[in-house]
C-alpha cells in the first residue's frame, strides 16, 4: 500500500492540541509562524511519501553490504540522501550561524516523524547527524564549530556517536578505547566500537565520528571519560579533506530488522583526533547527544507505529471474511468485526498519544529557548527534563505493541514479509534498545527526574492535569465528563504510585520504575487527548475529523486509562519479592 504522510494529524497535535503558535513572533524563532509550518510539512510529506517509502522493503530486502572493507547502502538510498540533503532538511531547527534555518525543534521532531515512517533505516542517518550537531555545537571549540558544523548541516558530511564496545554496553564506565596524545595539541585514538549506526556508509564523502575514550591519567569509571572528535578522513584547516584517516569499518551485524541500516563495528588504529570539551568530562558531554537521540527514538517510534497502522487500516478495509454484527453482508470487511476494530481503536489512540507526548517534549525545548522571562524557562526546561524518558520508552514501548497488533490484523499474510506487517515488527524491535534500554529511561525517571528541583516538574505537570480534568467534568457541553472523571482518576494514581516509591526500598524502587514510567506516560497521554477533545468539542457535529479525535480519546480514556490507574499498588508489591525469586526459583 501507499504511504500516506500523516500531516493533518501532526498540524492538529502541533496547533489545537499543544499552542505550537505561542512560538510565533519570539526573537529566538524569527522566521517561524504556523503558514510556515504547514507549508514545511506538507513538503517534507512528499518527500517521505515519493522518495522515502518506496525504498523501505527494498532496502530492507537487499540491507547495508560490506564488502571489501567497504559499507554501501542500499540502492536508491544516496539519491534519497541527496534530495534530503539539498532540500535543506537537515537544517530545520540547527544554528543559522552555521547554515542552519533556526527554526523550533517541535517542527524538526514531527519532520523526523514522516521520516521515520517512510524509511526508519534511512532516517537514523540524519537523526544521529542531527545529535552529533547539538552536542558539537554546545561544547565544541570555536574552530570545531567552524571546521564541522555548516559541513553537517549542509548534509554534504554525517555524524555518528561512538558509545559501545564489547564489554562496555549500557555501563560506560568499562570502556577501554584510549586516546594518546600526539605532541602536536591533538590525539591519537585506539580501540575497538560496536554497535555503531551508520558508522560507515557510501552515502557522503567524510563522516564525522563523536567517540568517547580514556586519557592516559584518567580516573578510573565513567569520571575518567572524555569526548573526542574525528573523521572518516582528515580534514584541514580550511575545512578540505584529505587522506584517509586511521578508522576503519571491521564488519556490519546481521540484524532482526533495520537492514538498510548499517550497524558497523569500528576499528580505531591511531586516528587523529581533537579533545571536544573539558577532559574527564566526556560522558556528561556526550549526553547532550544522547538527550536528543532519546526523543528521536521515541518520535521514530511513534512513525514505525504510524506505518504499521496504516498498513493494518488498508488491509481491514479491503480483506473481506465472514459475517459481521454491524452489517447483513456475508462477506464483510473484517474493519467490521467489533475485535478487528478494537485492535485498530487501540493502535490509533495508542499512536496519538505517543506523538503529542514527544511533540510537547520539543515544544517545552522550545519554550525553554524562546520564553521571554526566565521562570518560564525554566520551568519549560524542568518539563522537558521530566518528559525526555517517558518520550523515549513509552513511545517506543508503543510502537513494538503497535508493530505486534498490526501483525495480528494482518493474521497469516501478516506472518508473510511481502505485506510489510512483518518489517514494521522487525524494524519497531530495536527502539526500546537504542539509546538507553527503556529499563535504564525509567530509572532515570524515578531516580532523577523525579526529584529534580525537589520535585516540582511532577508536582507542576499533575497539577495541570488534574485542573484540566476538573474543567472537563464541570463544563457546560457534557459530551467530554465521562472522559474528565476517567482523567481525573489516573492523575490521582500516578501521584499515588509516586507517594509509594518515596516509602518504597530501593530494590522495591528500581522493580516499580517501569511499571511507574508506564503508568505515568499512560496519564499523560490521555491528557493530552483530552485537550484535543476539547479543542474539537464546538466544531464536532458539522467536523467528521473532530468527532473522530473525541471518539478517539474517549476510547482512550475507557481502556488504557482505566486499565493505568491499577497498577500502583501491584507493582511495588510485585517488588518485594524479587529478592525471593533467586537463580533457583527461576531456573
């Protein structure tokens, strides 16, 4: 089936559901307003809908090569990267100073969504480049800025981040790959990554490698890490490359799904390299990438998700089998066999949901930047904080259940790869890895998050939802009370579960965290459809579209939120017996 790009539901979540227009005439986006942000995405649709799709089960199909010590992608994929480069679109929210189009983060995110749904293994590409901009661009030295950045942003170089290595996954503090210096102010780096995305490709001429390494005198564990930058090949003071530096690909992994992607180990062998920031202090530098990577993953999750539902929407249309209690025909479509349409109901909402959490993830980055008094961001600042892991796993979390339930749709021509249900499974699978595990999102959630600035992000973020809820309940048009009350008890049981983990022990803690993460992401995504509900609650009896965001979080509000508000109690409960449920209990 065709990709339909799904602007309409990214302009409504951006304009009715979040206020995307409150960044509109602010200093820190002075060429942004909402003419211009229909326009971006309409045009960013096309491109992921006639240059993108049409290159996801063929490259998927054919996946990355090596051969020859040379990675190549897929075929199609360096004209599809050439189109993307020179229509700008890695540029949307980077520094002008640098080339850049200065434009907000929420518009580049739900940019990077159609992209993903499009071709998930070609949008990791500009998603990391994308990362590897921010993180230069914050702690790079002026002559980094100047040397890399317009070379990144102009698409004409990619970045990667170089974490992983064998023994050294989500524990950093083991990583072994050194860095020697070369008595001329720069480094030589030695060591072996893994894990590395689009690490080496054929797609552009240079590609600009962040990698994380030890210092001779460094500290032991994650105090003695530092960030380097290097390059696939040299390049001089004028920004012109020269020969070919000492960092190699060793080989590409086999992989579930993402084919067109080329997961690459990389040998470094003496590459020249610079000290990017302060040294030792790398791991906190390198989080400045990874940060954006987080909300990336999740927005990617969000467009797998998108593009399996369509796929399972286009085939319950047209699949016809047995009798349905909604119709007399004897063969219907299966979209009217109340079980089918339940599955459909549960994804969409489920879709929604994750788009307007990962979207109001960026507006607050926006805010952040562009508020005119401090205290706003700030406290824009704190939510964004607050919201990053929710945005990651809850959202990616989504789009492996999403991918799974589109499958069953499908029934057995889902369990056949030519349907493409089987690819978005596939493809869906890694998301909770990248990253961070979602495990790793949800301590960090319950560990930090929730205690940053004594706790006021929560106490801010549940309070306005419960306002909300309240003012659904009380409204003259009683079509949405149903939907306040439902949201009104989930917000009373997350900050239940909260009050819980602050008695709970630590290991009690640590087994609540994702059932917490989930919970809490369930509140608030059913807030936000709320608001959407809302916004379409005068136009809905003459608007087909507004009715159907009503139904949609009314549904919402009737399962998923129902479901949430149990799950406190039952989690830390489930906690304290863990530490019964040793090796032998297990085996």
């Amino acid at each position: 089936m065709a990709f339909r790009p799904q602007v309409r539901d990214l302009l409504f979540t951006l304009n009715d559901v979040l206020g995307v227009g409150q960044l509109v005439g602010s200093p820190a986006f002075p060429e942004f307003d909402v003419e211009l942000l229909a326009a971006v995405l309409e045009t960013a649709g096309a491109l992921a809908a006639d240059v993108l799709a049409p290159l996801d089960q063929t490259g998927d199909r054919a996946g990355a090569t090596f051969e020859n010590g040379q990675v190549r992608a897929p075929a199609g994929f360096a004209a599809a990267y050439r189109a993307f480069a020179d229509g700008g679109w890695g540029a949307l929210a980077a520094d002008p100073a640098y080339g850049g189009q200065g434009l907000p983060k929420s518009l580049e995110l739900a940019v990077f969504e159609m992209v993903h749904a499009a071709n998930m293994a070609f949008g990791l590409c500009p998603m990391l480049t994308s990362g590897a901009i921010e993180a230069l661009h914050a702690h790079g030295s002026e002559r980094q800025k100047a040397l890399y950045l317009p070379k990144m942003i102009s698409g004409q170089w990619t970045g990667a981040m170089n974490l992983t290595e064998p023994q050294a996954g989500s524990d950093l503090s083991a990583l072994t790959t050194r860095a020697e210096p070369d008595g001329q102010g720069g480094y030589r780096l030695h060591g072996q990554k893994i894990f590395i995305t689009w690490g080496d490709h054929d797609l552009t001429d240079n590609i600009v490698h962040l990698v994380l390494a030890r210092l001779p005198d460094a500290p032991e564990g994650s105090r003695g890490i530092s960030l380097f930058v290097t390059s696939k090949r040299l390049v001089g003071d004028d920004g012109s490359l020269g020969e070919a530096n000492a960092v190699r690909p060793g080989g590409i992994e086999h992989k579930l799904g993402i084919h067109g992607s080329p997961t690459c180990v990389m040998l470094y062998e003496g590459a020249r390299a610079e000290l990017v920031g302060e040294p030792n202090r790398g791991l906190a530098h390198m989080f400045t990438m990874m940060n954006a990577a987080r909300l990336n993953v999740g927005v990617e999750g969000v467009g797998v998700a998108e593009r399996a539902y369509q796929r399972a929407l286009a085939y319950a249309l047209e699949r016809r089998q047995g009798r349905s209690p909604w119709s007399t025909d004897r063969s219907a479509p299966i979209f009217d066999h109340p079980d089918v349409r339940r599955m459909l109901a549960d994804m969409r909402a489920r879709i929604e949901a994750a788009r307007a959490i990962c979207l109001l993830t960026a507006l607050s980055a926006d805010v952040a930047r562009a508020a005119p008094d401090e205290e706003t961001r700030a406290a824009a600042k704190l939510r964004e904080e607050l919201l990053t892991p929710i945005a990651k796993a809850w959202s990616t979390d989504m789009a492996v259940e999403v991918a799974s339930i589109a499958l069953q749709v499908h029934g057995g021509a889902g369990f056949i790869e030519e349907t493409g249900a089987a690819q978005s499974y596939r493809d869906a699978r890694i998301a909770p890895i990248y990253e961070g595990t979602n495990g790793i999102q949800a301590i960090d959630l319950v560990g930090r998050k929730l205690a940053m600035a004594g706790g006021e992000g929560f106490r801010s973020l549940t309070g306005e939802m419960a306002a909300f809820a309240q003012s659904l309940i009380y409204n003259p048009n009683r079509t949405l009370d149903n939907i306040g009350l439902r949201l009104a008890g989930a917000v009373d049981g997350v900050r239940n579960f909260a009050l819980l983990l602050q008695d709970a022990s630590e290991p009690e803690r640590l087994a609540a965290a994702t059932p917490f993460l989930n919970q809490f992401g369930d509140v608030v995504g059913g807030w936000l459809l709320a608001r959407g509900a809302k916004a379409c609650a005068e136009r809905a009896e003459t608007d087909a579209y507004a009715k159907a965001r009503i139904e949609i979080a009314g549904y919402y509000a009737e399962t998923v939120m129902t479901e949430s508000a149990a799950l406190s109690s039952g989690a830390v409960a489930a906690g304290k017996r863990l530490a019964a449920l040793s090796e032998e209990a297990l085996s």
